[in-house]
C-alpha cells in the first residue's frame, strides 16, 4: 500500500549501514515509524527529509502488516532554516519534538497536534527564545492529550493560566516580578506532570533549560 501523508520529523536515528530509522507526526495518521533507505549514502536523495523538525509531503510505502514503513519519496515545505541558524533556537524545536515523540501514542491520528507543532514551530522562526515557550508547549500539548487542568494550581491567575495556554508565542516574555512567579509556578506543574507521565527523563530539557 502507498500513503501520501504531510509530516513533520520529529527524532531520527542511523540504522544498518546506510539507513535511517525515523519517527514523524503526520497530518493524517498521527506519529508514525519511517525508514528511509540508502540515505546515508554520498547519492542518496531523501536526507533532507530525515532531518529533524524537518516539514515535508511524504510518500510512504508500506508492507501488509508491516511495523514501519518505507519513505519513498517526497517534498520538502520547510526546513526551518532561521531555527537551524541560532543554537537556542534549534534547542527548543528539538525539545518541542521530543515532547510530541515522548506524549503521543503510535498510530492515532490529531490533526490539532500536528497544527500545534506546526504553530510552533513557524512562531519560534520569528520570536526570542525565552523561558515561557516550553511550559506553554507543554500545557497545550497536555490539553490536547487530555491532561488539562482547567483551573491553575498555587494560585496562578487565570488570566495568566489562559494566556500561556492561549496567547501567541511572542506574548509570552514576561517581564514583570509577579509574572515571573506565576511562570515559575507554571513551570513547576509541567515538571510535576513530565515526571510522573514519562519513565525516564527529558533529553532535551536541560539542553533547552541552559539554552534561555
């Protein structure tokens, strides 16, 4: 069966001699395991669309009862290039697709968390990066998923609490004393969740935490 799905990378990682092993979230069908073959390779065509946080039209080929399909083509939309030009930048697209590979199940299909990293990714080309852009990530991510909180705890305002899950990026560097106690509260709960969500800690999250 032959697929045509919009994706976005998410992790990727050498495998055999000359393939890579892939992890994307798609439009269509949710996060899905690709393998590209012979990209390694000095001739090989389909690196680009490998690369992480990259956003590109896929043709898929996969097997009856396969696992994991086989990129067999495709078009890049992005790459991204002004993130990929600023270390702290490139830092957090990582670390917001680390959060989709490390929240989503396999195989389930949402078109909001497709556009919800999407959004992100195309704010972040535009905005400083500051300490208030991977709580908020995470909160609309948790949202999404289903582990929302509707009312804020340690008694964040809701003003505050609905703008960071509904503000546009560049709305969120905050300034002012009592802001920053609110995000630190903010920040907090979203690690209270990452740690008792996820078996084994964030690889990007000190990286991002150094990074603003």
């Amino acid at each position: 069966m032959v697929i045509t799905d919009e994706g976005i990378v998410l992790i990727r990682q050498n495998f055999r001699e000359a393939d890579r092993m892939t992890s994307l979230y798609t439009r269509a069908n949710g996060r899905i395991n690709l393998r590209f073959p012979s990209v390694n390779k000095s001739a090989g065509k389909l690196k680009v669309l490998s690369e992480p946080f990259v956003h590109a039209q896929y043709r898929i080929y996969i097997r009856n009862g396969a696992a994991v399909g086989c990129v067999t083509g495709g078009k890049v939309e992005s790459v991204f290039a002004p993130l990929r030009a600023d270390a702290a930048k490139t830092k957090t697209a990582l670390h917001f697709c680390e959060l989709m590979f490390r929240l989503t199940p396999e195989n389930s299909p949402s078109e909001e968390k497709f556009e919800l990293l999407l959004d992100s990714l195309r704010s972040l080309e535009t905005i400083i990066v500051n300490p208030a852009l991977s709580p908020a990530f995470i909160l609309r991510l948790m949202t999404l998923a289903g582990f929302g909180m509707d009312k804020p705890a340690l008694n964040i305002p809701m003003d505050f609490w609905e703008k960071m899950h509904n503000a546009p990026y560049r709305e969120l560097n905050f300034t002012a004393p009592e802001d920053l106690v609110n995000l630190n509260k903010t920040s907090y709960i979203c690690r209270r969740f990452l740690n008792a969500y996820l078996n084994a800690p964030l690889n990007t999250l000190k990286e991002t935490a150094a990074a603003v």
